[in-house]
C-alpha cells in the first residue's frame, strides 16, 4: 500500500485557517487522498476525499498538488473544536474485497490554542 | 452521532477471561469493520465482514473471532485474554462491499469499547 506522511503535531489558533500537510510521494493513479480526524474520546470519523482536484465541504477543503505527490487539508477557521489526530489515508480505488479497510498511520495532532 | 452503536462502553476484566463485544451498523450499511487501538500500535484493522460473510482479516489474533448476524449487527469474541489486549476497540460499517466502491466509500465509527484486562 502506498504510504503518507504527516507531521507529529501542529499548532493553531482560535479562528485562524490551518493548513495540515500530507506526503504521499509513491501514490498511484487510482489512489484517492482520503482524511478522517479523530477527536479526543471519539472514534474516527470522516472529514473529505479527493482525487485529483480540489474539494471543498462543509468541515473542510482539500488542495492536491498537480503531480498527486503531496495534498494539504484546510480547515478555514480553527476552533477549539477541531482539536484531534488528522489522519491521511489513500485508497485504491480498484481494491478488491481484501482492501476495503483503513490503514492508519501516526496521523498529526492538532492543537488548537484560544 | 454517527449512527453506529457499540456496547458495552466500558469493560473490565482479568487475564484469561472472555469477553464479547457488540457492533450495531448505521441502518443500511451491510460492512462491518473492526479495529484496535492501543497506545503502541495505533489503530489496527482486525477483520470486514460484509452482509453476514467475512471478507478480509487484517492482525487479528487467532483467540479473537468475529460474525455478522442476519440483522448486519455484529460480535467480536476476545478470548484468553492477557494484558496485552486492553484497549479501545472500534467498529466501523459503510454501505457498500469493499470492491466496487471505487475508493470513495466512507466508513462511520461508532464511539468504541474501552477494554481493560487486569
């Protein structure tokens, strides 16, 4: 499977945009880019997906770079809510029955200061 | 909310012990994932099933074991337990079978088990 990633951790303020950065230099033409967050307590949940262009929804936007090498999550205005562990994960979109799980890394934890 | 349901919220129990843990899928879904989380290893996926059949097995430990009942809720069995196997343990369901579903299919996490072995 090809791989990410993430920084460790990053740092926000309150109200502010925060861009989280994600590396998937061995991605493959049928990978989608996919994020999910995981707030503190809680399970995983599912924050946008893309391909090739730029997706925007009501939690976030995700910018991908030209060569799919490299994405970048954008949360346009940081709340304390958005506190949690970023997760960004490819998947294949010719997988088979075997394939059809998550693959988490490390992610990155998102702090976000008032 | 996101519409998966799984019980009990909290366990506790001791070494070589058996527990079962319950996953209820958003109304629809027909997959069933689950996985681990513990400190060390991250979240792992455990085993998928899909409409009663299972479809995968990720780094499930032969004394765990899962199925999917006609009415889609689904049990993973812990046996034998040891220390080791305390942690959160998250189901997931989506709608779709993992082939077919062109990489776009989302999966909604219920809120998970904790599991502590003593």
């Amino acid at each position: 499977d090809a791989k990410t990633t993430q920084p460790n951790s990053m740092e926000s303020n309150e109200e502010e945009p925060v861009h989280l950065p994600c590396n998937h230099s061995t991605i493959s033409g049928t990978d989608y880019i996919h994020w999910y967050r995981q707030l503190p307590s809680q399970g995983p949940e599912y924050v946008i997906h893309g391909l090739t262009s730029n997706v925007n929804n009501r939690m976030a936007s995700l910018a991908i770079a030209e060569d799919r090498k490299s994405s970048t999550l954008i949360l346009h205005r940081a709340t304390l809510r958005d506190a949690a562990v970023y997760y960004c994960i490819l998947r294949d979109r010719n997988y088979g029955g075997s394939q059809g799980n998550l693959i988490f890394g490390k992610g990155t934890k998102l702090s976000v200061k008032p | 909310d996101s519409g998966v349901t799984q019980t009990p919220k909290h366990l506790i129990t001791a070494t070589g012990q058996r527990v079962t843990l319950r996953c209820s899928p958003r109304s629809g879904d027909l997959s069933v994932y689950w996985y681990q989380q513990s400190l060390d290893q991250g979240l792992q996926f455990l085993i998928h099933y899909y409409n009663g059949e299972e479809r995968a097995k990720g780094n499930i430990l032969e004394r765990f074991s899962a199925q999917q009942f006609p009415d889609l809720h689904s049990e993973l069995n812990l046996s034998s337990l040891e220390l080791g196997d305390s942690a959160l343990y998250f189901c997931a369901s989506s709608v779709t079978l993992a082939s077919g579903a062109g990489g776009t299919d989302t999966q909604y996490f219920g809120p998970g088990t904790r599991l502590t072995v003593l």
